[in-house]
C-alpha cells in the first residue's frame, strides 16, 4: 500500500530538481500526480521519466490568470485535490544597482502573489483532507549574497503556512513549509557548469553537515507533508537544509 494512495496531487514546477523528484515520489506512493513549468519540451521529457497516472500541464507560476485556468483544467479532469506543492520559483539574485521594477514585480508575483490566487482558485476543489505545502528556501532566514528580494518574498511565502493555516483549518486543509538548503537540482545550470562547482564548494564550506542536499532528501520530506502521517503537524516550516538556516557556521 502506497503512504498516498488515492490521493491527487499539484506540483508546479515539476519538470526538473525538486519538483521532478516529488514527483516521482508520489507517484511511487500510489498518488496521481500533475506537473506544471513554462517548456513544453521539458514536461515530455520529465513525462518520459516518470511511471504513473501524470497530467503535464504548460502553466506559469507568476501567471494569475493562468492559475486560475490551472484550477479550472483540474477542476474539469480530477474530482478533487489533496496535495498542492507550490514549487515553482523566480531564482533571480542581484545586487540592489541591478534590480529593476520589473525584476522585482516578476520575482514578487511567481513567488508570492501567483501561488496565493492559486490557491484560492484551488478552494473548491481540495479534499476535506487536503495538505498545501509551500517551498520555500533557506535565504528567507538567514542573508546571502544578492538575496534580499528573494529572501523576502520567500519569507512572504512561508509566512502563508501561518495564516492560511488559520483560514483553512476548519475545511481540512493544512498548510505547511518546506524549506531547503542548497540541494543538488538544474537552479545553477545556467550559470555554467565552472560557476556552478565554485557555488557549490564554497556552500559546502558554509552547510553544518558540509554537503549539498538530493533532491531526493527533499522529496522524501514533501512525501511526509503530503501524507496523513503529518495530520497533527500544520501552520510550520520544515526544514531540509543540512543545518544552514539555523545553525551557526
Ligand atoms: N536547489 C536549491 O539549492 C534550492 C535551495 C533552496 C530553495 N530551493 C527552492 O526549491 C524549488 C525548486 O527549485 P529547484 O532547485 O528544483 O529548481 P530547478 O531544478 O531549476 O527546477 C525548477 C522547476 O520549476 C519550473 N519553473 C521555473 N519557473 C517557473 C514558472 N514561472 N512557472 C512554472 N514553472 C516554473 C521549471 O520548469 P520551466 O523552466 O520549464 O518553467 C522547473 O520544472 C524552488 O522553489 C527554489 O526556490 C531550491
């Protein structure tokens, strides 16, 4: 028997790293699992990897009208919804010079406004046992470099797990963060694959446990959330981060 047998699951930004890998996960536990991202190409490609009812679905994360119509499409396929993951995420680091309003706007709206409306627009279809999990990251606790306007508007994210919670709670829907440290996925692929062996030796220095993170260590921990294994664990941030959000270093 599979931890989420029977259940329908969201995952956007699901065609690569993190997103993928939970995919998988839940799919392995007996979960029908639909996947977003922008690339077509990318979805059929994670499509070709993963074993199990899957529904690819082309959306934008930063979009509020295509959240809404991503509600709507799954409205019309599935009777209900029992796990959200919002995944999907604007990575965008720079130094204040750098940062336009339009930079800003975008990064604000994928990270915090967008997955909002989505689930509000998701309301009616969540099960009355339903688990929302919010991806967050480890700069919403502690300064990095170039992070300030991602930091932020991950705390904002995270900060939803709270108040959604007391929203929420009386329909069966428990909210929760999920927040990782820096994990092995494609998020620094296009920096180059010599910037990207620099970022992750100088981080390996910084994490307590002195590694990057899988991003099968997080999936596993999504799976946890995901499950009714979690039913008393709401309104929190789990944390999956080799230590560096917390610890000194
Ligand atoms: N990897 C890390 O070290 C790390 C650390 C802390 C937190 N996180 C968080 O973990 C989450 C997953 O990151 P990852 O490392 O797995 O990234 P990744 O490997 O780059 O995968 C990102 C996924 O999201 C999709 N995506 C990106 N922007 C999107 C948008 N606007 N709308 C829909 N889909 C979008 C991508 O597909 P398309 O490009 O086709 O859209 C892809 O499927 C993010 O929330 C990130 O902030 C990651």
């Amino acid at each position: 028997m599979g931890r989420l047998d029977g259940k329908h699951a969201l995952i956007t930004g699901g065609s690569s790293g993190i997103g993928l890998e939970t995919a998988r996960q839940f799919l392995a536990e007996g979960a029908t699992v639909a996947i977003t991202g922008r690339s077509q190409e990318k979805l059929d490609e994670a499509a070709r990897q993963l074993e199990g009812p899957l529904l690819p679905i082309v959306s934008d994360a930063g979009d509020v009208p295509g959240q809404v119509a991503l509600a709507a499409r799954l409205q019309a396929e599935w009777p209900k919804l029992d796990i959200l993951m919002s995944n999907a995420a604007d990575v965008t680091h720079l130094p204040i010079e750098k940062w336009t309003e339009e930079a800003f706007d975008g990064i604000v709206a994928t990270n915090l406004k967008a997955p909002f409306f989505l689930i509000k627009s998701l309301l009616p279809l969540f099960s009355q046992q339903s688990s929302v999990i919010l991806v967050g990251s480890v700069s919403a606790f502690v300064g990095h470099e170039n992070a300030t306007v991602y930091g932020a508007a991950k705390a904002g994210l995270l900060s939803y797990a709270r108040g959604l919670t007391y929203e929420l709670k009386d329909r069966g829907i428990r909210v929760n963060g999920l927040s990782p440290g820096p994990t092995l996925t494609d998020v620094f692929k296009p920096l180059g694959a010599e910037a990207q062996a620099a970022i992750y030796d100088d981080l390996r220095k910084v994490v307590p446990l002195h590694r990057i993170g899988t991003a099968i260590e997080v999936a596993k921990a999504a799976v946890y959330l995901a499950s009714d294994e979690s039913a008393y664990t709401v309104g929190t941030v789990l944390r999956v981060d080799g230590g560096i959000g917390e610890l000194a270093y």
